[in-house]
C-alpha cells in the first residue's frame, strides 16, 4: 500500500478540533497522590481551596475519575482564535541532520503570548467569569504566563493583577507592556501592597524578588480581595487537563495520515505542557494499546527528575501553597543565576511525578548552552525562534534522531515546540557572545535544600 504523502504542516478542520479535554488520572492506575493541606497535613478539601481557586476549578483538581471534561462552547470559540495549531514534519531538520529518522513538532507559539499558556489561561478565567468573580491574581516569571492570562481576561472581561518577580519587570520591559495592552495591572514583586512583600522587602531592602515570592503575594491579594481568586499557569492538575488540547491535536493529526509516534519529548518546568501533549497517548500506553517512549527534558541546572527526591514539598517559597507529592529539588532551590534557559521552578506536576515513579516516562536533563546550540541550529532551518524552554526538546529530538542515523532504524519522534523566543534575546545575547556557561548544582547543595523538606509521613 503507497504511504500518503504527508505534508510539511498538518492541520485539522476546525470541526475535528477537540470538544473535550482529557483528564489522564481517570486513566492511570496508581493516582497522583492528594495535595495536603499544609497546617493539617491532611487531604485538601474543596471547602479549603475555596478561598484560593475558582468553585469549577477546584472540582476538576480534584477530580480523578471523569476522563472527559467537555470543553465549554465559549473557551471553543476562544481557542479557533489561535488553534488548531498544526503539527510540522521537520522534513528541513531530517535534511540537514541526513537521519532516517520522520520529525514531527507540535508548534503552540502562533499567538501573541508566544506560548501554550494561553489554553489554560483562557479556561482559568472563563470560570472565574462563570462564577461572577470581579478578576484574578497571578505572579509572573519571564512572563508568558502574565502575558497569556491578560489576553484570557481582556477578551472576557475580568480585572487581571500580575505579581511579576521585580527582576524580570525589569529586564523585560516589553512583556511588562504586553501585558498592560491587554488591560492588566503589572506590579513588581516584592511590594508594598502586601502584607508578604512588606515583610520581605522589610528583611531584604532592594531585592530582585523570586518566584515564589510573587505567589505569595498574589494568594495573599486574592484571598483578601473581595470577589478575587488566585490562578496558577502551571504545575497543577487542571492546567494539565486544559493542556490536554494538545495531545488531542496531535493524536487527531497522527491519525489522518497513520502516523504512529515511537518517541514523544517535550521539555518540563512544571510540566503542563508536557503533560499536555503525552495525555491521550499515554493513556493508550496505560491501556496497551500503544507502545511509545515518552521522554521529559529538564535543564541540568534545575533537574527536578533526574536528581530530585519524590516527596511531599511545598509548591511555593512562602509555603502558603497546598502541599504536593512531587519529584522536587526543595522549594527553597534557586537555580544558579547564570541559568538563562527557563524551566526553573523547583517541583513537578504530581501526575508527572507519579508516571515517571511507576517508569512510565524518562527524563533526561542537559546543559543550557547544548538548548542554545540546538536552537539556533533549528531556527536556521526551520525558521521558527524557538523559546529556550522550547529548545530543551529541540535538543533531545535531534539527540534521537542522530542515533536513528547510526542504527538505521527510522523512528517517528514527535516534539513539543512550546513557544516563541523573541522575548529571549538577551539570553540568545549571551549564547552568541560566548558568554554563556553551564552550571551542574553539587549534591552537597542539593542535600542542602533536601534537608529542608518538610517532614511528612506519606
Ligand atoms: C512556561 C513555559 C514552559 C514550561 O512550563 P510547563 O508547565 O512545564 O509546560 C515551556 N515552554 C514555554 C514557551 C513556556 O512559556
């Protein structure tokens, strides 16, 4: 039978679109386990993240049995926007690298945030509107996030405050201003508006702020702001489970032209984009239905799988924040401030965490000037920037295709292309200049940070 000739873009109709996210957990046979409050130690209830997240949102977090969760008529019509994204056979790439290797990527850059964020972000507002909330808090790192959630609000409607790490309002002013076009207020964190920020900026005048720090600030506002609750781009269950639209995409594109994955890579910070794109194929893995190898890539700056411990860890630095079983380098890890590359959050999606436990997925961690080797090797033939987060996949792609070139074998590896770079110049800067160096953190460091998770006997 002749193959069909697959194009370079596949892209589906929009009446293939996916009406219904996929919630993984329904699935899988050892659950992820239970976010634990952090004063009781005991599972979490609706009633006491009631306060925190939005009433539908708390149902699909905790939800572990409904593996079809329709996908609301308006967050449809918001997604026809941007997506379907299309699924690109990197026949440039093959070329240039003379693999017999077939390349697919998944690209998810072609919105204006730049990123995936944007299918979480526009379903996390749509039912904080439901619910007739006035706005939502967020924090912000380099950006995406705060980007991708103040497009989601402006279009319905909702106020949108962004604690962004004081660092990054800096260095990216551009972001800042995206931002601000779609209507969000954009504060530097640590401020004075919170009780947290006063207290941290008290202890350390003139600091750049942290991650963790901006979440504290940004649960704070929400939980003491009438008609506000708090949401989170990343790391969490139901972001996984709108990410899930991904997977779907790619599973629905595969299927229009027979094309079955051997490889499935993407990079993980959190984990959701990850997460995303291998759903429905690792349910099929689950069922034994399909037969694929699924591979997250995480820098060696900030390797949460490779080296972390699976323990019960705070998710932010001010551990106001649930607790959750992850692999985890300590909520009080920084990654080295040469680290240019993204990805730097601490933990992992407990379902990553648990799949990866059961060796269900592999992980791999490599170094950040490899990602910028990589990038630009597949920004020169294939034309896309590709964001450095988006590039830790680049990496290991062509890893496996290379020795796809020394056995001969002609495997089908699909990636992850999670986002645009163009806000990452600086980083791209640092790479040309050759000023760009790699950093391994030593186990003393790591045992250091280990020391400090908190002690739990689950
Ligand atoms: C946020 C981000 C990531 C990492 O987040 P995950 O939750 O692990 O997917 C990866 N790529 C881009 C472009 C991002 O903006």
């Amino acid at each position: 039978m002749a193959e069909k000739k697959i194009p370079y873009k596949i892209y589906l109709e929009e009446s293939e679109m996916p009406k219904a996210w996929y919630n993984l957990r329904a699935d899988m046979i050892n659950k992820p386990a239970p976010l634990l409050n952090p004063k009781t130690l005991e599972p979490m209830t609706a009633e006491d993240l009631a306060g925190v997240f939005c009433d539908e949102l708390i149902k699909q977090e905790l939800d572990d049995t409904t593996a079809y969760v329709e996908i609301p008529e308006e967050i449809q019509s918001f997604y026809k926007m941007y997506r379907p994204a299309p699924l690109v056979r990197a026949y440039c790439l093959e070329e240039k690298l003379q693999t017999p290797a077939k390349i697919y990527y998944k690209f998810e850059g072609n919105n204006t945030s730049g990123s995936h964020k944007l299918n979480s972000a526009i379903a996390q507002a749509y039912y904080a509107k439901q619910q007739g909330l006035k706005g939502v808090t967020t924090e912000t790192g380099a950006g995406q996030w705060g980007t991708a959630l103040s497009m989601a609000c402006s279009y319905l409607g909702l106020d949108c405050k962004v604690y962004m790490v004081k660092v990054s309002y800096e260095q990216k002013p551009f972001r800042r201003e995206v931002m601000r076009t779609y209507g969000a207020s954009v504060t530097p964190s640590p401020s004075m508006e919170t009780e947290v920020g006063r207290k941290i900026l008290e202890a350390h005048p003139g600091t750049g702020g942290s991650l963790g720090c901006a979440i504290s600030e940004a649960v704070e506002k929400a939980t003491k702001t009438e008609g506000y609750r708090y949401v989170l781009g990343s790391v969490l269950n139901q972001v996984m489970l709108h990410q899930s639209v991904i997977g779907l995409e790619t599973m629905a594109a595969m299927e229009k032209y027979d094309i079955k994955p051997d490889i499935i890579i993407g990079c993980a910070g959190g984990g959701s984009n990850l997460g995303g794109l291998i759903a429905p194929f690792m349910g099929k893995k689950i069922k034994g239905e399909l037969d694929c190898r699924f591979i997250a890539v995480e820098p060696q700056s900030c390797p949460s799988l490779t080296r972390g411990k699976y323990a019960y860890d705070y998710c932010d630095t001010g551990m106001v924040c649930p607790l959750s079983k992850m692999y985890t380098l300590g909520s009080g890890f920084m990654p080295a401030a040469n680290h240019a590359g993204g990805l730097r959050y601490h933990g992992m999606s407990s379902t990553l965490s648990q799949l990866y436990d059961d060796g269900l997925m592999e992980a791999v961690s490599v170094p950040q000037t490899a990602v910028f080797e990589a990038a630009e090797a597949f920004a020169r033939v294939e034309g896309i920037l590709p964001a450095p987060e988006s590039s830790h996949a680049i990496k290991v792609a062509i890893d496996e295709a290379l020795k796809c070139k020394e056995t001969g074998e002609e495997k089908t590896i699909v990636f992850g292309l999670t986002g645009t770079g163009y806000f990452d110049m600086m980083s791209y800067e640092k790479f040309h200049d050759g000023k760009m160096t790699d950093y391994v953190p030593t186990d003393a460091e790591l045992e250091a940070s280990f020391a400090k998770l908190p002690k739990v006997e689950k």
